[in-house]
C-alpha cells in the first residue's frame, strides 16, 4: 500500500520539534497513525532572497545550513526549499546565498517549491537535480487552471486551500500529483491573500518587515481551526480522501510559535489514545532544550 506523506513546517526555525517528531516516529510507531512518513520538511534558511509566503529575516552561516541538510536527509527525509517569491527579477537569480543553499543541498534528494516562471527556469537549468513543485501561493483556483500545470512537468502541485471540501478534489484526475494543504491558518476565502504574499516578497527582497496588517489568524489555537471550511478533519484524510487516490498532505505553521505547530503533529499524525503520551514526551524535551 502506498504510505501517506506529511509534509512538516520549518526545517530550520522549528528543527528541534521536527527532530523529535520524527524520533518519536521511528521509535514509537505504534503511536502513530498506520502508514504514514515524512514526506519533507519545507522551509528556508534566514536571509533567503528567494523565500517567500512567509518572511524568513536573519542569516544562517554556512555550517548550520550543512548540518541542517545532514540532520535531515541522513533520515532519508528531503529538505524542500520555499523560493516562492513573486516579485523576482534577473538580479536577485545570482544572490550568492541562494545559490549556495541549493549547491550544498544538490544530492538529488531534496526539493524546492517556486512560484516565479523567471526562477523555475534558472533552477531546472543550473540545479536539474532538485524536484521543482509548484506552490500554493501561485493561487490557482480552478481545475482547468490546475490539469494545465500538469503538462510543466512538476513533481507535485500544491493545491490552493480552496478546493479543501469541494467537488473539484473529487473531479481532479491523477490524484497522486497534488497535495493538499489540509490546516491553513488563514481565514476562508481571505480577500487579502494575494496582497499578502506579494507584501512579503517585498518584505524579504528588502530586508524589511512586512508592511501588512496582522492577521488575526495569527493568535488562534490550532483547534479554532476545526471550525474552517477548507479544515480536512483527519477522518476524511484518511478515509476519504486517500481512498480517492491523495497521499499527500502539507501542515501549516511557518508563522506560528512551536507550541501551536506542535498540536497540529499531534492531530494528524498521533493516534487519539496516545496524543497525551506523545504530548508530554515533546513538552519534556523541549523544556531540556530551553533550559
């Protein structure tokens, strides 16, 4: 049978919970849901030019972008790179940084997420090793829109939140190429999303701050999120949904504190009788770790 694969949050702000979700994983599989891995952790190293969906500041140095990449795939789980900033032009394809992190991580494992056309084309050129995946900030919200990017020869596509609980996942053929975005925090049908994205490809292209009204997504616990139309309730993912033919689904949580990502982890993937097990056992060692 074909496994389920989750797609995690973070690889590098949010490593430490990573690292010990995917520890409890292997030691204590009976705990988990039946047939599922780790299908990537997504994410950027601070100072990324190319990042996008969510502003990364700061800087990595080179050592812990190696030892990041070697945490990760020594468990045979690829690092996903978010380069989905929209507003890219041809100087920014040679930002020294950039191209290090995809040089270093060039082993024909990991993957990297785009959304600039401009930026795909430089990456399938100079870095034909990666898996290039179409991201869900292109916004795509129609099928014809969606089955026209299956002829651009893309790993996977990530599907918009918007066809979460509709009929267009059920009349979307090829079923194995998407993946679905199953927890957004954002709002539904948020009418500023778009604006969003591109006030952080601003924002990270020019070392800045998003100049963007908070969302008010952003203090919500994790199960006020049950209540959203596009939330895909575990029942219907592994029960309906992989019935149809989906084995891929990606969790939110670049923005959020590790504590609210963490309750995520234990909803979808932890089996309800041993969520306070496992709870505890990550709240433990992450209190060893801040101490």
């Amino acid at each position: 049978m074909e496994k389920i694969k989750f797609y995690l949050p973070d690889f590098y702000n949010k490593f430490a919970l990573n690292e010990l979700i995917i520890n409890l994983l292997n030691e204590y599989p009976e705990c988990f849901y039946d047939n599922i891995e780790i299908g990537a952790v997504y994410g950027c190293f601070p100072g990324s030019l190319w990042n996008g969906g969510r502003v990364c500041p700061g800087y990595a140095r080179k050592e812990q972008v190696l030892a990041v990449l070697k945490e990760y795939n020594d468990r045979g789980i690829p690092c996903r790179f978010t380069f989905t900033n929209s507003l890219l032009e041809e100087k920014h394809l040679y930002d020294t940084f950039c191209n290090m992190c995809l040089e270093l991580a060039d082993n024909g494992m990991n993957e990297v997420l785009v959304n600039s056309p401009l930026l795909e084309e430089y990456i399938r050129k100079n870095y034909p090793g990666y898996k290039v995946i179409l991201s869900t900030t292109r916004e795509i919200k129609t099928i014809e829109g969606i089955e026209k990017e299956t002829l651009n020869d893309y790993y996977i596509i990530v599907l918009d939140k918007s066809f979460n609980n509709t009929d267009k996942l059920v009349q979307l053929k090829d079923k194995g190429r998407y993946e679905i975005l199953v927890d957004s925090f954002c709002m539904d049908a948020c009418p500023n999303s778009t604006k969003h994205y591109k006030e952080v490809s601003r924002a990270q292209l020019e070392f800045d701050s998003a100049d963007f009204p908070m969302c008010p997504a952003i203090n919500r616990d994790f199960y006020e999120f049950l209540a959203n139309e596009t939330f895909i309730t575990t029942e219907d993912l592994y029960g309906k949904y992989f019935q149809m033919g989906y084995n891929k689904f990606k969790l939110d949580g670049r923005a959020f504190n590790v504590y609210t990502v963490m309750e995520s982890y234990m909803y979808y993937l932890v089996k309800p009788l041993h969520r306070d097990k496992v709870r505890l056992s990550v709240l433990k060692a992450l209190e060893r770790l801040e101490r």
